[in-house]
C-alpha cells in the first residue's frame, strides 16, 4: 500500500497523480484535509474532464508530482 | 406534575387576570419540550451580527433552541444560517466556533457544502452513487427566514411566520435605541470584540423576563452599587436621568416584545456622566446633544432593558449588550452576550467601555453574577414536588396600565405603564407570559397574528 | 416527535426502497423502550468467551441490553447465564466484574445462590419462614436460550426464538473468520487478556451501522494513516490485498447479518505483512499458506467488519475484535471489546498484537476514538426539534446487489454489493434498518423466521 497523501500539505500549482491514473493541478486547497480543488491535466479514462477543474477527493491522490 | 394539555396554558397555568403563573412553566420537561417545538422552531431568534462575518467565507456557529447553527456569507456576499448537521448522517458539519472557510466539509464521510449551502461534493459520487444522488436535494438544511436588521442577523424555522419587522412592529424604534450609535446615527454599531458564552442553572425565562424589565430586584445588586463600579466611580451605573426622566414600562401584548425605557424631559440638558474619563465624558456629551438634534423628541428616550419575544435580550443603555437565553433543556440556559459599541467611537472611549462592561456584565460581571445567583437558586428551589404546587405572584401594578400615554408632547407607542412614582411594577413580565401562553395553544401563525382582542381581553380581567 | 404508532416503522421510518431512515429511530426516547421490549429481549445476544470463565465456579459478569447477567460455569462444569437481581428484593447480587466463588451471596439480607442458580442459602429459613419457602421457585432467574460456538457463549430471552446457528444461517460461515485461527483451525483463538468497556454518548446503533461496513468513513481516519500505526510501519493497517482482492459487501436479508469481505485470487499468494516485526510476519505468511491449503477456496476470504444482528460487532482481521454496543439510554451506548487470538501463535505474536490492537482500538485507540468523535457529534447534531424533520441518506448503490455472486470459481453466500470499483455502498447498513424494522412490527417470532415459511410453502 502506497504511503497516504497529507493533502493539507499540496499548494496551488502542485500536480498530482489520481488514482486510474489520470493527472491535475492543485488550484486551491481548503485545508479541510478531505477536499482539494483541481485542473485536470490528463484524464485516460474521461478525456472530457481535461481542463475542467474539480473538487478532488483526498483518498483519490495517489502520488504527488512536482511543482509546475 | 401537571399535565398540559387538561389544565390548558392560560387560566391553568399562566392566569394573568388573577396575576399568578405556575412554577410548572419553569420546571416541567414536558412543557420545555412543546417550547422547543412551538417557540422556539417558529419566532424569530437573534443568531449574530453581520460584522462577525464581513468577508466571503466567513462563518460564525450560533444557535437556535437547543440547536448549532452555521451563519455564513457565501462568495456572493449573501448571508444565510444553516442547521449545523450533515444531511448524510447528522454529524456537526462545523465544530469550530468561527473561522473562514472556502467549504464546509463534515468530518465524518467527508461530504461537502458550499457556503451558500449546496452540497458540492461527494465523495465517490460517480463510482458508489453511480452519479445518481440527487445532490440539489441534500444540501444542508436552512432556515425558512432570515432578516438583516441594522447589523443583526435574525432568523426562524417557520415559512409562515411574519416578516421579522412585521414580528417586531412597533416596537422597532426601541430596538433601535440598542443598535443606533449614541449620537442617534442610525445602526452605528458594532460588536465589541468576542462573544461570551457561559451556561446557568435554571429554565432560560428566568434571565427572559429580568431582561424584560425587572426593577424590582435592584435590591440585589446593593453590593455593587457599594462597591461603585459605575463610570463615574459611584453606584454601578450612571443613571441621572432617574433624577430628571419619566422611568416606564413599554409593552406591545400582540408581539410580546417589551422595554423599559426613559423618558427624558422636553428641555432640559442631561447632567455630566461617565466622569472617571474627561474624553469618554465629552463623547457622551457630544453625543447626546447631537441626538437631541437628529431624533427631535425620539432624542429624549433612552432605553434600559428590553427583550425581543421570546429570549433575545438587550441592555441599551452602557453596558451595551444583546443577549440570547438558549435553552439547554428544561433546568439550563446558555447565555451568550454580545458586547455593543459606537462604531466611530474614539479606541479610548471604546477601551473604557469594554473594561466597563466586563466588569459589570458577563459571567465574571459583577452586577450579572448576582443575577445569576439569583435565577439559579430560584430554579432550584422551584423543581421540587411541594414547591410546583405554590404559583408565582406577578399581580403588582395590574390595572394601572395605560393605552396613550404621553408626556411633555410625546406619545409613546405601546401600552406604558409609568413606573416614575410606583417605583417598579409587573407589566411587562406579564407581557412576556400572555405572549408565551399564546404561543404554546396555538396551532397556527394565524392565530398568533390576531390575537390581539384575546390579549387585550384577559389584560382587561 | 413523531409517534411511532401513526407512522409505523415501514416506510414512515424505515424506508429502504427511497433509501431514507429518519433521524427519530435514533433519538426518539419512545422507540428506544419498544427496542428493549422488541429488540433485546427476543434476539440472540454475544456474552461472553467460554476462555473467561474455564474452570468450576468461575464467572463473569455481562450484559444484555441494558440488564446486567452473570455467566459462570457451575460445579458440574455446564454455563449459564442469570439475571444480576436478586429474586427476594431485587438487589445486584454479584458486583465484581469476574472471580471464581462456591455460591453469589447478595449483600442485601444474605440469600445465596449455587453456581446453578439454585437458591441455597436463606437466613433465618427455619425461624422466619417456618421452613415455608419454596427454595425451588425462587433461583436465579436464569436466560432460557444459551448457546455455545467455538467458544463464543450467545444468550437470548425469547423461547420462540430459532436456535442459535439457525439465527445465524449461512452467516455462520463468516463468523468462523473470526473465531477460528488464522491458519484455519477450528475455533483455534482465545480472549486475550481483560476486555475494554467504556461509555459513548450515542445511540447505540450508531456504531452498529459503522460496524456493518461503513467503509465510506475511511476519511476520517485519514489522521491515523498518516501517523502509521500499522503494524509494517505505515498506514493503519497491513492492507495489501486491496490491490488484488475482491472487496465485497455481504448481507443476509432474512436474519440481519452483514459483513464486508475481501475475496482473494485463486492462484495467488498474499503479499508480506507485519513486517515490522520478522517473526509476526513469518507466523502470518505460515498462516495464510496453511489457512489456504485447509479450507480450499474459502480459504480465500477474509473478514473485514460485519454485525449479527442486533449489536455484535465482528472485526476479523487483525486487530481482531468482538465488540457489543450496549444501550444505556437512547442516548447512550456503553461499548465492550473483547480482543481474539490465535490461541497457538507463539507469545512474541500475541505480545505484539496486542500492542497493535490497543493502538488501534478501545477507549484509547486511535482509529476508535475517530469514530466516538463522530458518533457523539452526529449523534447530538441529530436531536434537535429541526434536525429530526431530515431523514438520513441510504441510497448509496441502491440497485446494484447481486443474489449469486460468483467470482473465479467461488459462489459467495448472501446478496452482494461489489464495491472494488464502487468503493463504497450503504447495502450492508440498509440490511441492519430492513431487519430492525421488522423487528420493531413483528409480534411474534413466526413473523420474522421468514425461512421457515419458504420452506413450508415448498
Ligand atoms: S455524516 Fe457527514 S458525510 Fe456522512
Ligand atoms: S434483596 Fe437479596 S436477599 Fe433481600
Ligand atoms: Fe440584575
Ligand atoms: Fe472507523
């Protein structure tokens, strides 16, 4: 199992790798520990969700990427 | 324990012709648990004042009744009041006290609400719900009115009450003598820093009907006059208007809203108060003068307490407070208090106020603890078997009330009762119950909006 | 507050087909007294472990809804379990929490009771009542209905009930993942050391619905993951089968049992785990390989929280817990955790288990107090006047169960809800309100052992 994400620590601009694999960029983040606010970058499974941004939730971030 | 529904609420227990109000009303659960459903999940309440929340995103957890409740401004600026529990399976959305948030997001499964109220996110609302939770009918639960009133907020459960200033009616103008700067600019306040918040042991119409004009129990308060916290150094307030005003009771038995006020003579200048600071004193000069000015006759009436049916409470005159009396079951009272004060008042006038105020009100308050001593002992001494057979008295000054009064060319809106030579008198407590006895027989708001030939009947007897 | 006799419990309360449960059913003081009349007097409740009490004249003292119950092993070695109230004037008779004793003496005026709950003893029998007193009629009064199960010992008052294992039905099945070890072995576990019991200001079916496999919550516990309790060092648990089981949510709708479930792969091994320790993870590889060779494909499965009806909690998977919700008022539930072993795991397992176990569970334990945190507030947030007018939400994966699960080669008994893509269903816990309200409208037993009519009519 991989390590849990403390999503409270990701700031604006960090990409994030979703579980299904599809990618986004924090835009906001609430600080409520469940939610950020996110662009999808790639999206393999629903490429209408590219660009889109969305509410993402925490136990869906499964690795945290660079800064943009 | 006497059953409700046989006795009947007045007559049985609230008998204002005779003057006497069974101890039952205070003690008994099972009228407690009819007040929270016929009282207080259909009046108005007092829920904050908008300057808790000036910015989007800000939120402020208050209460209605026994009940948590969220005020907050949405990104549009719109203020709303939600109940503080999630849709999904009850949990407190917000255990803060205040704060800003982008969302309200409950702890528990981690469903999601805007501040506008709408739940916006769902967790695995795709993959779990298959996208099908109609998530426009799950938002949190919001209160059917709400009415910003010169910087408070205030709110009820029931679509069908009155509009809050059709609720308050005339007694709106005394209101105003809490919520308009000194100087009579109007809602010219704001709130003093943080709220206090303590609980007390008695039934919440214990501090409801002190506040609702109260006199009588001066007495009391003796150890503070001696002692002279007042802001001139003597007695525990400056009053010397009692020396010059017409001291009254201001009733409106349709509304059960009531005030004591003064009413000051038509030319004659007030003397000097608030002598401990030459720059406070000079404010208060300045103010009082420029008030003559602005509010012509209005100018001459200066309130003291009041209390707005059922349980929001004010003290108009310095100590400048608003007070909510939340029940916390039959036996407690959840007092909070919100410190008022001249929003373009000078920072030394408002520092000498707030050192004023503490030491006067609030749980570490020296008048408000005798007060305290009081209802919580009252209450005690009420719950027991023998002592719920004994009514309370409230007959004094029955019959002296009066219909137009008018002193020195001003009328006064409400039915006055002029307590300058009697000293102290029940009217307005009387108000408080007539109010409250028709609110627990009846079914409708409709019955509560013409009830006044009723009212005025039984005052009659 | 609704009155539960205008509404009825079905649909008004209970209604499953909108998926909606109506905040009363946990609040409302009214129907909290028919669920002990309705609910805990007639169902099969968990008492206790045969391993606390193993020899003549042991005994421990439980609960059964809100009643205190001696279970003790009399002198001939057979269990029983009474009522803690003194037949004469109603006194507590036994007020330690466990011990070993000849006769339960009641500290009122003396009368004695065998280990049998015959009355023995009676001060001033011959000079007070004249030899009168018929001693035979005024035992301890003793549950009808015991039931012993791989050392499980299970109670019910009603004699109408079904006996124990046809209460259980094919649930049986997933309640030996409990009970037996790790490796398979009947019944191979044992109580490890005192249990825990502590209070929570909920209605008690608050935990019971989370116990039921309420997996939507796992955010909550996001804390405790980041912390890295689990026992390889991360996480709060070793749960490496989440990437090649099946996850499935299980229910029996005839008896009110639920479980979740993890269903392996056919043909492959379990991952490493334990790792923080080389000898706890060699014992569960030892196991799981055992366990598999053993029990064929149902050695495959694995247990994760389940419920039998009404409020025994099942947590099979290390921490491996029984718990009882024990009502204390509607607003109240007293919680009892009994924590299992392998009785044959080497001491080193079972000390760091139960260091583990603590960690996660019990009045200290960081997973759990995530979960009294929630329940409290959810709880108090739901009494209010407003708040009992909004019905909670159940419709999580409404429609989706299926009747005959089957996957690579094994049949799943029970209506099942996959949530390996889903992630989470309400199925479990709209299987505990579906059960609770018939019980809370049937009048008698005929009523609710529905089975027994299917087969008549067969
Ligand atoms: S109780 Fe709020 S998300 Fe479940
Ligand atoms: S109550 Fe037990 S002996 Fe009297
Ligand atoms: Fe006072
Ligand atoms: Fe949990």
């Amino acid at each position: 199992m991989s390590e849990p994400v403390n999503i409270r620590l990701l700031q604006p601009g960090t990409r994030v790798v979703l579980e299904g694999g599809a990618t986004a960029e924090i835009v906001s983040n609430p600080q409520d520990g469940v939610w950020v606010f996110a662009r999808f970058l790639t999206s393999p499974d629903d490429p209408d969700r590219i660009g889109s941004e969305e509410m993402v939730f925490a136990q869906e971030i499964v690795e945290v990427g660079e800064a943009s | 324990m006497a059953s409700t529904n046989t006795t009947g609420y007045r007559r049985g227990l609230v008998d204002l012709g005779k003057g006497q109000i069974s101890r039952e009303i205070f003690v008994n659960d099972e009228i407690y648990q009819e007040e929270l459903e016929r009282i207080f999940a259909r009046a108005w309440l007092l829920v904050g004042h908008e300057s808790q929340i000036p910015n989007p995103g800000d939120f402020f957890v208050s209460s209605m009744g026994e009940e948590s409740v969220i005020l907050c401004r949405d990104r549009a600026h719109k203020v709303h009041v939600f109940l503080n529990s999630c849709r999904h399976r009850g949990m407190k959305v917000c255990r803060y006290d205040e704060g800003n948030a982008a969302v309200l997001t409950c702890p528990y499964h981690g469903w999601s609400y805007s501040t506008d109220g709408r739940l916006v996110g769902v967790p695995y609302f795709r993959e779990a719900y298959h996208g099908s939770l109609d998530r426009s009918r799950w938002g949190l639960a919001e209160v059917a009115q709400l009415c910003l009133y010169k910087g408070t907020v205030w709110a009820s459960w029931d679509p069908a009450a009155p509009p809050f200033l059709e609720y308050l009616g005339d007694f709106l103008p005394y209101i105003d003598l809490t919520l308009d700067a000194w100087d009579g600019s109007d809602g010219g306040t704001e709130i003093l820093s943080g709220i206090q918040k303590w609980r007390v042991p008695c039934n919440w119409k214990f501090p409801a009907e002190n506040f609702s004009g109260d006199s009588y129990h001066n007495i009391s308060h003796r150890s503070v006059d001696l002692a002279g916290i007042g802001p001139s150094g003597s007695g525990r307030r400056d009053m010397p208007e009692l020396l010059m005003a017409r001291k009254l009771h201001i009733a409106f038995p349709e509304h059960g809203h009531q005030t004591t006020s003064y009413l000051l003579p038509k030319e004659v200048a007030l003397p000097p108060a608030y002598q401990h600071s030459s720059v406070v004193s000079e404010y208060f000069r300045e103010c009082e003068e420029a008030r003559r000015n602005k509010r012509g006759d209005w100018g001459r009436m200066i309130a003291l307490v009041g209390e707005v049916f059922p349980n929001t409470a004010f003290l108009a005159r310095q100590p400048r407070t608003l007070a909510a009396w939340h029940p916390r079951g039959a036996h407690e009272t959840e007092v909070w208090r919100w410190f008022l004060v001249d929003r373009n008042a000078p920072a030394e006038v408002k520092d000498f106020l707030r050192q004023y105020y503490i030491r006067y009100s609030g749980p570490g308050g020296m008048t408000e603890q005798d007060d305290m001593e009081n209802w919580n002992y009252a209450h005690a001494a009420s719950r027991g078997t023998i002592a719920r057979r004994y009514p309370y008295n409230y007959e004094q000054g029955t019959g002296t009330e009066i219909e137009n009064y008018e002193w020195e060319s001003f009328r006064v809106p409400g039915v006055v009762c002029d307590l300058t030579r009697a000293k102290s008198s029940e009217h307005n407590l009387r108000n408080l119950y007539r109010r409250w006895a028709e609110f627990m027989e009846a079914d409708r708001w409709e019955e509560l909006t013409s009830g006044r030939r009723l009212g005025r009947a039984e005052a009659a007897e | 507050m609704a009155t539960t006799r205008k509404d009825g419990y079905r649909p008004g309360l209970v209604d499953i087909s909108a998926g909606q449960v109506s905040r009363e059913i946990f609040v409302n003081e009214e129907i909290y007294r028919e669920e002990l009349e309705r609910l805990f007097a007639r169902v099969w409740l968990f008492v206790g472990h045969e391993s606390q009490i193993p020899k003549p004249g042991d005994y421990f003292v439980s609960g059964m809804g809100e009643e205190s119950v001696i279970l003790c092993r009399d002198r001939a070695g057979k269990v029983h379990v009474f009522l803690n109230s003194c037949r004469h004037r109603g006194m507590k008779v036994c007020r330690y929490d466990e011990g070993n004793t000849p006769v339960f003496t009641c500290p009122y005026h003396g009368w004695s009771y065998g280990t049998d709950g015959q009355l023995v003893g009676v001060p001033y029998f011959r000079e007070a009542y004249h030899e009168k007193l018929d001693r035979s009629r005024w035992g301890l009064v003793e549950v009808p209905r015991t039931y012993l199960y791989k050392g499980t010992v299970w109670a019910c008052w009603d004699s109408a009930a079904p006996p124990f294992l046809e209460y259980l039905g094919d649930f049986v099945r997933y309640l030996d993942l409990t009970l037996d070890g790790w490796d398979g072995s009947e019944g191979g576990t044992e109580i490890l050391g005192g249990i825990q019991k502590w209070r929570i200001p909920c209605n008690w079916k608050f935990p019971a619905e989370n116990f039921c496999g309420d997996s939507y919550h796992n955010i909550s516990h996001r804390s405790v993951d980041l912390v890295g309790i689990g026992p390889s060092g991360t996480g709060r648990r070793d749960m490496r089968e989440r990437q090649m089981a099946r996850r499935l949510q299980v229910a029996f709708y005839e008896r009110g049992h639920q479980t979740g479930v993890y269903l392996f792969p056919k043909d492959q091994a379990t991952p490493p785990s334990y790792q923080h320790s080389p000898e706890v993870s060699e014992y569960f590889a030892h196991c799981e390989e055992e366990r598999r060779k053993k029990r064929g494909e149902w050695g495959r499965l694995i247990g994760s929280p389940g419920e039998i009806f009404p409020n025994t909690a099942l947590h099979p998977r290390q921490p491996r817990t029984i718990a009882v919700w024990h009502p204390r008022g509607a607003h109240q539930t007293e919680v009892w955790r009994w924590y299992v072993v392998d009785s044959a795991a080497p001491q080193e397992v079972k000390d760091f288990l139960r260091d583990y176990y603590i960690r996660y569970s019990g009045p200290g334990g960081m997973t759990e107090q995530d979960d009294m945190e929630n329940w409290n507030y959810a709880h108090a947030a739901s009494r209010g006047t407003i708040a009992r007018r909004y019905p909670y939400s159940y419709e999580q994966g409404l429609g989706f169960e299926t009747e005959n699960y089957e996957w690579q080669g094994l049949r799943i008994p029970g209506t099942v809800m996959d949530i390996t893509d889903a992630k989470s269903s309400e199925h479990n816990l709209r299987n505990l309100y579906r059960r609770w309200a018939e019980f809370m409208e049937a009048e008698s037993w005929g009523e609710l052992a529905t089975w027994r009519l299917a087969r008549a009519a067969e």
